[in-house]
C-alpha cells in the first residue's frame, strides 16, 4: 500500500505561532500513521492576489501569474489530504492563508477540481475565549463550504484560544487534538 501524502499550509506569520505549533503536531501525528508529509509556510512565498482574468480557465489551468503558486500547484494536486493551518486574523483566516486559497481558482476545470474528493483538515488559532466571538467560527464556515464544494472530506477541525506565543504549547488537549487530526489525516484509507 502506497503512503498517503499530507501536505500543510500554515498560514501564520510566526514560524512558532500557535497555530504553527499546531500544525506540527498535525505533521507528526501524520507521520506516525505512515505518510509523506510537507509542510509549507505560506508567509515565506510571493504569493499574489488572483487578478480574475481567467486565462487559467481558458489555459487548461495555467495561471499566468509568475509567483510561488507555481511551485505550489503540483503539491496541492499530489497530496491525499491539506491541512490548513491559520490564526484568526480580524474574525477569519489570515491573509496568507487566504491568498492561497483563493488561488486554488486555477486548478477549476469543466470535469472538476484536481481537488475534489480530497482529506481536508483545519487548524486554528485565536486570541478570544471562543470560536463565535473570535471570528474562528466565519473561518470554519469558509472551511466547511470549501470541503462542501471540492466535495472533500473533512478530516477534522482543530482549535485553541491561545493569544501570546507559545500558549498552545501549555494545552495538552488541544496539542492532541492536533496530533490526532494528523493521525486521521495520514492514516491509509
């Protein structure tokens, strides 16, 4: 049987973030169960906003934007599962984190989306008590209609209320949750 691929895209700008630390524990839950797992970090690449011209639509998928979503298209189109890994940033995904998916436009095509049918795994990180006064729950709904519409399968959601740097770390639960979305995730299905 043939290693599933789980590719992460953190979408902090902190290397070690909350929702950076979290999403390592995604990695290695996943590694454990067996597979290949990359991991990206989103806030270290040139990725430029979608200009809307759809020559990727009328290019069988190549956007003709000369940025680091180049690299990234092959990876997201390889691996099993995406876990995306965010802090609430101003009550959604962080820009990074939301550059990337919008860009995901690219891989559209008549038959469908290379994306569909896919494992997907959400990872979040916010400052207030919880996901409705934080905001986490308009990037879970973004989550949720995403998976909706690639017809994905939703691995799992993972969240923690940890504001300063290294909070997450002193939560035990929520590190395992992590470590087991990953396990789910990476586990040959």
């Amino acid at each position: 049987m043939t290693a599933k691929s789980v590719l992460i895209l953190k979408g902090s700008p902190r290397d070690k973030g909350n929702s950076s630390t979290l999403a390592d524990q995604v990695a290695a839950g996943a590694r454990e169960s067996g597979a290949e797992v990359e991991t990206v970090a989103l806030h270290k690449l040139n990725i430029q906003p979608c200009t809307a011209c759809d020559a990727c639509q009328r290019a069988g998928g190549q956007c003709n934007i000369d940025d680091d979503m180049q690299a990234l298209y092959p990876k997201l189109t390889h691996a099993d599962a995406i876990v995306i890994a965010s802090p609430v940033y101003w009550f959604t995904l962080s820009a990074q984190t939301k550059l990337c998916i919008d860009r995901w436009y690219a891989l559209e095509r008549a038959e469908g989306s290379p994306l569909r049918g896919k494992d997907f795994g959400l990872v979040l990180a916010f400052g207030d008590t919880d996901p409705y006064t934080s905001g986490g729950i308009n990037a879970i709904h973004t989550f949720q209609d995403l998976c909706r519409y690639l017809r994905g399968n939703v691995a799992g959601v993972v969240y923690a209320s940890a504001s300063n740097i290294g909070d997450v770390q002193k939560m035990p639960d929520a590190m395992q949750r992590a470590y087991d979305l990953g396990k789910k995730a990476g586990a040959a299905g």
